[in-house]
C-alpha cells in the first residue's frame, strides 16, 4: 500500500480540481480517494496521513497520447523551417523511415516514450505502419518492428497500444506502394490479419489494437477485412481521416462519396473506431461520425505544424463524437498544449471564447484518450482505476499565481514534476528515472538522419 497526499487532484467529473486529496495504491490500482477537506474523511485518522508522500501541484490522471509515429520525433526542428506542405514533409519523413531497423527503432521509440513519461503521458497508441524490411521483405520475425516498440514502452515506463496499421497501396485508386513505401505493405488485408494475429505482447504494459492507415491505403473491398478483425478481437481501430483536401478530392473521384461515407458504408465506424484528424469533414460527415459514436483524436500542434487546417472540434462533439488528444508527428510532445489548442484554435476560426471547459480539456488528454486505446480502466483518479498519477507544478514560473483549474491554460510538458504509471514511479522531481532523455534522443536521432 503506498498513500499519496496531493495538493489538489482532478477527481472525476469534478469541473474544477480538489484540495487536499488523500490517494491510495496497491498493486499498481486506486484503492481509495479521499478528499480530506469539506466532509471527506480519509480511511482511518491522522496516523495515514503521516506515512502519505505528499505531492506539491496539481495531480492529473495519466495523460493518454491517442496517436503517435514515434519515428517521427526524428524530424523535429529538420523540416519546420522550410516551405512546402504535408507532401513535401512526407518525403522528408520517408528517408527516416527508410532507415529504420529493429534495433534503431527501438532506441529511438524508447527515447520518444521516454520524453513522453517526461511529458506526463502514461499511455501512447502506435499508429504503426512500418512493418517489414526497407525492399518490403518481411524480418525473420515478421513482427519485430512492432516487437521493438512493444520493448520501448516497457523501458520508457508507460502502456501501449500498438495499432498495428494495415497499408497496403498508395493512392484511393490502388497504385502499388513504392520506395519507402513498400515497408509499410502486406500485400491484402488477410495477410495483414494473419500477420497482426501472432503478435503476443507478452506483457501487461501493451495491448495490440489494429488501424487502417486511410482511404488512400486500404481498397474499399478490404475495409470490412481489417474492421472484423478488430471487431472479432474487441480491440480498438484507428483510422487516418480526412486529413488533407486532396483525400477527400480523389475518393470522391474514384468512389463517388467522402472518406467518412466510405468508411460508414464499409463496416469500420463504431465507438470502437477512432478517426484521427478528420479536418476536412463535411456536415453529414460530422453527423456519420457522431451518430455512430465514433471518436476522433485531435492532433493540433501536428494539424499546424503541417498546414493541414483545423478540424471543427466544437461541432463533433456536438454531433456525439468523444474528442482525444494525439502528438502524432511530435514537432511537440506536450498535450497541455494540444488541450489548449483544441479550445484556443476553434476561437481563432469563430472569433469567439469559451466553447470547451477546462475539465472538457482534462478529459480529452486522460479518459478519453485513454478509452480510445481500449484501456477503459485508466484516465480517471477513481477507485479501481490504473494508478496513474501525473502532478504538474503550480509554482513554477509558468504556473506560479495560476489557479488549479487554469492548468491547462498554463501549464507545458516542462511543468510535470511526478508521474506514477500502474503504481511505479516513472517520473520523480522532473526526472525520468531509468532513461537519460536528452543524450538517447540525441544517439537515436542521430544515427537515422544526416545530422
Ligand atoms: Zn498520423
């Protein structure tokens, strides 16, 4: 049994966080929550609060990163300064990939999650593609790719869900994949599915979730493949959506309707099934999507970063959608600036304030995104729960004078003091524990790129 005592938690449903809250943990679950102020009363008297590790700030539950290409971290800082458009980023990110092996990729996804602890994130979904070996040929282990990122978690400290993503051609009217491309491929959503199904993760940190990488990659007939296999296995399915003008042009032209229809017509939207992006979504798209209940992972400073435009967050959840939150290409890993930005982006469009709450904002980074990665046992500071605590300073320069429930209005990744993952401690006075962040994001980064 560990007791913690935290200045102010975020308690469920709460709109603003609470004083003084007493938390319990074992075996890696809240066992008890109790605020001590204005009636609560903690499990037995004052010999608890004695042996209680007090936690100064704001404590959050786990901040749950919805999508992530953890080879993209690479690119940080080598593409923001030049012209072009997600087109001519994409070619930039494909020479990363091109060079990636199991054991690159592994150092560099474990120092990625790693800055990700760092971050308050305590759960990350892998939105991944990159499969077999740089000619398209399978490893020995056809899953050692997705076996690498499985590991890195587990050395960073945090869940996982890898989205294992089907990819199979280049464009919506079925051109082959070529060059880097030809990693990403499995020839037919079958073989996709044979393939995803020997992966064992072996280990209660990661969970194997599947993804269709887009109307551009999947052909219609094999949609349904991918979706019953993610229904079949009751896990989570992802799926790029709408995220540029120029996917919605050609799958009107090839398929007489939008992404989102085609998707809906095919089998794959459901409250199991999150859309990422889905920027570019037309009304009786949003209605699609939120009558069906389908999610959608937001990923704002990526959506910026590459001039893909803002998607009408306002107006999903409206239409029924739970939002999450993703850092997807990492040109930052900070979801209280993604939070902020889902509300500061949609004033920026209407000319207006005030259309999400800061609990709205709370939600989206923990339970939401947590749900979205199909661990709906996570995200809250709730009874039964993962034991996943996140406290944020209130008094750094940042954050000094700003009240609890501005947080997510002031705080940045660099504020997170503390961060306890299924009961362990990751993250202590702002340091990773087990990983020296900076020098292996550097040796990754470096030995995949040109420097
Ligand atoms: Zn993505």
């Amino acid at each position: 049994m560990t007791r913690w005592l935290a200045e102010y938690a975020w308690l469920p449903d709460h709109a603003e966080p609470t004083p003084e809250v007493l938390i319990e943990v074992e075996d890696g679950r809240i066992t008890a929550v109790a605020p001590l102020v204005g009636g609560g009363t903690p499990t037995a008297g004052v010999e608890v609060l004695r042996d209680a590790t007090r936690l100064p700030g704001l404590t959050l539950p786990g901040l749950a990163n919805a999508h992530s290409h953890a080879f993209h971290r690479a690119l940080r800082g080598r593409t923001q300064g030049g012209r072009g458009d997600f087109w001519s980023w994409r070619d930039v990110m494909y020479d990363v990939a091109a060079r990636l092996d199991p054991d690159s990729y592994l150092a560099l996804a474990r120092a990625a999650y790693a800055e990700m602890a760092l971050a308050g994130i305590t759960c990350v979904g892998e939105f991944h593609y990159l499969h077999h070996g740089p000619d398209g040929t399978p490893y020995a282990d056809p899953n050692a790719m997705g076996a690498a990122l499985i590991e890195a978690a587990a050395h960073a400290g945090i869940r996982l869900t890898l989205l294992d993503t089907c990819y199979l051609t280049a464009t919506v009217d079925g051109a082959p994949l070529v060059g880097a491309q030809r990693r990403f491929g499995d020839g037919d959503a079958l073989r996709w599915a044979e393939r995803v199904s020997a992966i064992a993760p072996g280990n209660d940190h990661a969970r194997v979730g599947a993804a269709i990488h887009s109307v551009r990659a999947v052909p219609a007939e094999q949609l349904a493949t991918v979706a019953g296999w993610a229904d079949r296995n009751g896990v989570p399915l992802h799926v790029h959506l709408s995220e540029q003008p120029a996917e919605n042009d050609a799958c009107r032209a090839v398929h007489g309707c939008t992404p989102t229809r085609l998707l809906a017509d095919h089998g794959v939207l459901g409250p199991h099934t999150t859309a990422v992006h889905a920027t570019h979504p037309t009304s009786a798209d949003l209605a699609l999507l939120g009558e069906s209940r389908t999610g959608i992972c937001l990923c704002p400073t990526t959506e910026r970063d590459l001039a893909d435009g803002i998607g009408p967050a306002r107006r999903m959840a409206e239409a029924g959608s739970p939002l999450s939150l993703g850092s997807d290409s990492h040109a930052v890993i900070d979801l209280f600036e993604d939070a902020r930005a889902v509300e500061l982006d949609e004033r920026l469009r209407t000319r207006r304030r005030g259309h999400f709450t800061p609990a709205d904002l709370c939600a989206a980074a923990t339970v939401a995104g947590h749900a979205a990665l199909g661990w709906g046992d996570a995200g809250r500071l709730a009874v039964g729960d993962r034991a996943d605590l996140v406290t944020v300073r209130l008094d750094s320069a940042r954050t000094a004078g700003v009240p609890p429930v501005g947080a997510f209005h002031a705080a940045t990744a660099a504020d997170v003091r503390h961060v306890v993952v299924d009961g362990r401690t990751v993250v202590a006075d702002g340091r990773h524990l087990t990983v020296d962040v900076p020098t292996e994001l550097r040796d990754a980064i470096e030995a995949v790129t040109n420097r």
